[in-house]
C-alpha cells in the first residue's frame, strides 16, 4: 500500500525538476538573445565594411571588436543564469559603473541605429564604486534597455528617446532608464516581474523577472512609474562600495 505515494512522490519530483530545466533554459535563451543579436548586427556591418572599395578596414576591426566583445559576454551571462538557477551568490567586487553602462551601450549601439532611437545618458559624475556582480549588472541594464527598444519600435509620430541616468542616494546609487514609448497598460503593471508573464506579443516574460531577482540579491530594489508626459521610467537602487 505505501508504493503509491512514493511513486507519486517520484512524479512529481521528476516533474518540477522538468519544470526547473524547462525554466532555466527559458531563461538561457532569453539571456543570450541579445548578445547573439549584437554578434550577427556587428558582423554583418563588419563584412559591408570589407566590401567597401577600398575595404574600410578600420571601421571593419571596430565592429568584429564588438562581435568578441558580445561573444563574451554571452559567455559570462550564461555561467550567470546558472548560478542565479542555483542559487549561488554572484561573484562580486568593486567597478565603476559608467564603464559597464558604456560597454552595454556599445554593443547595443546597432539595435539602437536600426531602430532610430537617440539614447541620452546623465551619469553623475564622482560616485564611489559599486560593489555587485559585473555580469549580473550589465543584465539588468540590458534587459531594461531592450525593453525600452521593444517599446520604441512600435512608436511613431515622435522621436523615440531614452534617458539613462545615475545618481548617488545616501549609501545607494540610483540607476533610472526612461523611455518616450506607449507606457504600461494598467492591467500589465501589477504583473511586469511575474515570470513567465509578458505584456508584448511573443515575449518570454523573463526579463523583468531576472531582473528583480538580481536587485534583490543585491540588496537594492527596482520598480517602475509611468513617465512624463509619455513612456514609462524603470529604477533600481545598488550599493556602493
């Protein structure tokens, strides 16, 4: 009589550990999306640039820089979504954030182009260090950012914008990412970290989740208002050093 429940017992453990993998590869192809984008953008440009006549070799060696920039970062953000599955703590130190914002920004910086989205950055200058994950933090400003050009393509009749900007609050800095797109239907607003929920059509509904996770982890918060007088404004607090 007691064979069962454990054979019960049995199923559903198999089944939620198909449910973590099937989450956890979710989340990789989620996570690598990007890079793998600014991989064949980059490349693409860098082969239109060897056309050329003559060949514009510089032009060429700084868009293939970007190609091996994304191929290691999709690396790093691979052994990151692993260690967020298995609850490892991240491994921190000490960076200038300004740095990694930079980096971000370069190697969406086709995307950007392809979708005429002017990017406007106000980094207050003189904040100490942070102290996080470098991988881990260049997610959130990624996925953040992507959100924001998801939005912005389907805007029209203005110029799509975003403004990224920092400051120093008390021990915290203040990261902000403003966009001039639709905003958030009220119905979705209550659910933006769910995972697995999406408010755009095809989306995984990961992003934000990951997101929030990180933050947490970190000791920080992130949140979202509407914006002024269009789009949406997302928010997360790290601490410094």
């Amino acid at each position: 009589m007691r064979y069962f429940p454990q054979r019960q017992d049995a199923g559903q453990a198999q089944a939620e550990r198909l449910r973590g993998l099937g989450q956890l590869a979710a989340s990789i192809a989620h996570e690598v999306r990007q890079p793998l984008a600014a991989i064949a953008l980059n490349a693409d440009a860098a082969l239109r640039w060897l056309d050329h006549d003559p060949p514009r070799l510089e032009q060429a060696r700084a868009a293939l820089a970007l190609v091996a920039s994304a191929g290691s970062h999709a690396s790093a953000v691979l052994r990151s979504v692993h260690g967020l599955a298995s609850q490892s703590p991240g491994s921190h130190h000490t960076f200038a954030a300004d740095d990694a914002v930079h980096d971000m920004l370069q190697l969406l910086r086709a995307e950007l182009l392809q979708h005429a989205i002017h990017v406007e950055i106000q980094l207050q200058p003189g904040r100490p260090p942070l102290c996080a994950d470098p991988v881990q933090f260049r997610q959130v400003i990624t996925n953040v950012l992507m959100n924001a050009i998801e939005t912005l393509r389907h805007t029209h009749g203005r110029q799509r914008s975003v403004l990224l900007s920092s400051r120093l609050d008390g021990g915290m800095q203040h990261f902000s990412i403003a966009d001039n797109g639709a905003g958030i239907a009220p119905q979705a607003a209550g659910r933006l970290y769910d995972a697995l929920y999406s408010s755009k059509p095809g989306g995984m509904g990961l992003g934000l989740a990951i997101c929030r996770r990180i933050v947490d982890a970190h000791g920080g918060r992130l949140w979202h208002a509407p914006g002024a007088p269009h789009g949406s404004v997302f928010h997360f607090t790290l601490p410094s050093q």
